[in-house]
C-alpha cells in the first residue's frame, strides 16, 4: 500500500465483532513495520504481522512482560479497494522466547486466528474491543512459493550505540557476499552517518534492506535481539529459502578445499537447520606475510589479517551460529533453532566442513600452543575480497 494513499471513508465493523459503532480509516496510520503497544500498561508491543494461509493465522513479532489481554482487528480490503471489513479475534501467546537475561520484556511470537481464512490487508491491536486503532501494520504473506526469490538471506542483530565501523561493515557485506549470501536484513537501532552512506548505497543496489528498530524499551536483552530474529525469519518466508544468523565479526567457512560457498556445502544435505561451532580468532595474530598486506591494513581487513585462532572449538548450540530452511522453522533463538518438524531435522556439522570463524579474541592470555595457524579466508577469497572491497568502497565515495 502506497503511503501517499489518501483513505477517510467511513466503513461498517460486521464480523465477529460486537462494535456497533463506525471506524474512520486514515492513510496516516498505515506502517510497514513499526513498534505498536497492545494494551495502555505498555506491558505488551507489537513489530510486524505475516499470514499464513496454511492454518488461517496471522502472526505478530513482539515483546511482552506478562499476561496478554489484548484484542487484534483484522482489516480486509475489498476487491475494488473502496471498502474495508474489519474482524476481531483474541490476541494469543503462540511461542514465548524466553533468552531474556534476566530482563523485563521477552521476544513473544503472538497469533490472531481469521475466521474468513484469507489474508487481511491490515492488523491492529488494542486493548479493548472496538477501539480506534491508532496505527494500522501491513500483513504480508508466509506462504511458501513455488520458486524462491533468493537462497540466501543474512540477518544482522540490531546495530546500536551510533555503530560506526564502516570499515567492518563493507568487510562483512562483500565477504559474505562471497561465501552466498543474496541479501542482507540489517535492523538498525542506532548508527552514525557515515553507516547511513554505506547502507544507502548497498540498499540502491538491492542487496540490502534496513529495517529501523526503535525498539520502545529499555528493560530487554540486547536491543531486542531475538524479537529482530523473529521477524527477519517471517519476512523471508515467502521470498528466501534460507535465513544464515551471524553477527558483524563473525563468518561460517567451508573448510574443505573443494567447498567455497554455503550452497556447495549444504545442497547434498536435508536438513531443515545447519548449525555450525565458534573458533574465536586472536586479535594479536598480524599476518605479516600477506601479499597485499598494504590495501588489506589500510582497509581494517581483520579477516586477511589475523591468521590464528585457539584450537579451543566451542560446542554446537554455544557461541553456534547456523543456516536454517526458513519453511521449516516457526522460531529461532541466538545460537540455536528450537522445535524442527520431524521431517527437519537439525544437522550438527562437522568441525572439518565448516566453523564459524570469529573475529574477536575471547582471552588475551591464551598461549600460542592453544592455537592453530588458519588462514582459510586468506587462501580461498582474500584476492576476490580485496577486489571487491576496493570496487565497494570506490561506489561508496561516488555515491553510487
């Protein structure tokens, strides 16, 4: 829906809903996404709505901080767009995500049930029946599609406190770019301008979208971090086939010689997540003997420039980060995805396929015998990864 539509009809509220009054409908209320409270305690908010037409739901990404007792209003458009209906339902707990660290507010998956088994144009919450919703969220499809728009989608954990390392930005875009990803979700919550400048000109190439995260509460764990994986998973239902969770410092490498990208690694597999273990890099580990060490210095290429790790591997489900069927999952947590279908089973990969390569140290008192020398990024993409890092960062000061 267009934000430059005009709507301020009056319509009629008909179904399963005892409103007996008339609703004023105005384009000024229409959202992609936002964060909406449900309830005048501000206990419970809501961020993005996704339909999905198997079990005639909508489900809603949020937080809560206790008993939901909220009502949804579900807006459908007719087919000559000149009419709304509106249909009112509980608002449910579907799946609490509890890695709260101790905070106030949980990430919550919450579910409205349709009646009229189609997709609404629109969701509102409130907390009473009947009330005039202030801000009306956009309801987009789940649904599975005959052929996917993309393989790979990366989720990126809300940026924050004014993030502005441009340098590892570009860095984590190209090389991931590399190993398959199509396209990058970045939730942004607080970052400096010259991030906006990148950004901007990753977004116009359409390799990136920015979701703006100004996540209304403080009392909650790491920006809303696992709400944001909620929602980059329901978004790329119907458009990608995978979603892969890493965050800014942190790469999964095939280690096998023949393996450079995540399709080559996983394809001959069935399984409905791949979760890979963490190695943690050390920052004093220079790689002075890289051919170009000059470009990759001058350029914060951390990845080219560190070459050892511990030989310390953290479990799997610990530190873990992973690639996961997105038709397949209905949630996922930081380091692992809960509750697979049977016929989705989780696979555990081995270390000798592909780990997780961290780019920040973990103790700077570990001794060189609990180390190892890997310079898989270097050998395998360090010349397309400076190329293309050189071609990004020509396009950026073009502003192109």
């Amino acid at each position: 829906m267009s934000s430059n539509m005009t709507i301020s009809k009056t319509f009629s509220i008909k179904i399963n809903s005892q409103c007996a009054n008339l609703m004023t409908l105005q384009s000024a209320t229409f959202s992609e996404t936002t964060w909406l409270p449900a309830d005048d305690k501000n206990d419970t908010f809501v961020f993005s709505a996704f339909y999905d037409s198997k079990d005639s739901q909508v489900f809603l990404v949020g937080l809560t901080s206790g008993g939901v007792h909220s009502t949804c209003q579900m807006w459908y458009m007719s087919d000559d767009g000149t009419a709304f209906v509106m249909e009112e339902s509980g608002l449910l707990v579907f799946k609490s995500l509890p890695e709260t660290h101790d905070k106030r507010y949980a990430a919550t998956l919450f579910k409205c049930v349709s009646q009229l088994k189609r997709k609404p144009t629109y969701i509102s919450v409130a907390e009473n029946s009947c009330r005039q919703p202030s801000s009306l969220i956009v309801v987009k499809s789940t649904d599975t599609p005959q052929t996917y728009q993309r393989r790979f989608t990366l989720c990126l954990m809300p940026i924050h406190n004014n993030y502005n390392d441009s340098y590892a930005l570009v860095q984590w875009i190209e090389l991931n770019h590399l190993l398959g990803a199509d396209k990058f979700v970045v939730y942004n919550y607080s970052s400096a301008s010259n991030i906006g400048i990148i950004l901007d000109m990753y977004t116009k190439r359409n390799i990136i979208e920015v979701v703006q995260w100004p996540i209304p509460v403080k009392d909650v764990h790491y920006f809303g971090q696992v709400a944001a994986l909620q929602d980059c998973l329901y978004r790329n239902k119907h458009d990608s086939e995978f979603v892969v969770n890493v965050d800014l410092d942190e790469f999964i490498i095939p280690l096998k010689e023949n393996i450079t990208t995540w399709a080559q690694l996983i394809d001959h597999l069935n399984g409905g997540a791949f979760i890979f273990r963490n190695s943690f890099y050390l920052m004093s580990s220079g790689n002075k003997t890289f051919y170009n060490i000059s470009f990759a210095e001058k350029f914060h290429l951390s990845t080219l420039l560190m070459s050892r790790r511990e030989r310390k591997l953290w479990l799997h489900k610990q530190r873990s980060k992973y690639i996961v069927r997105t038709s397949k999952a209905t949630s996922l947590m930081i380091h692992e995805v809960p509750a697979l279908p049977s016929d989705a089973r989780e696979t555990l990969m081995p270390e000798d396929d592909a780990i997780v390569q961290h780019f920040r140290n973990s103790d700077e008192h570990v001794s060189l015998e609990q180390t190892v020398a890997d310079v898989t990024i270097r050998d395998k993409y360090g010349q397309q990864l400076i190329a293309n890092v050189q071609r990004a960062w020509e396009n950026i000061k073009r502003g192109v």
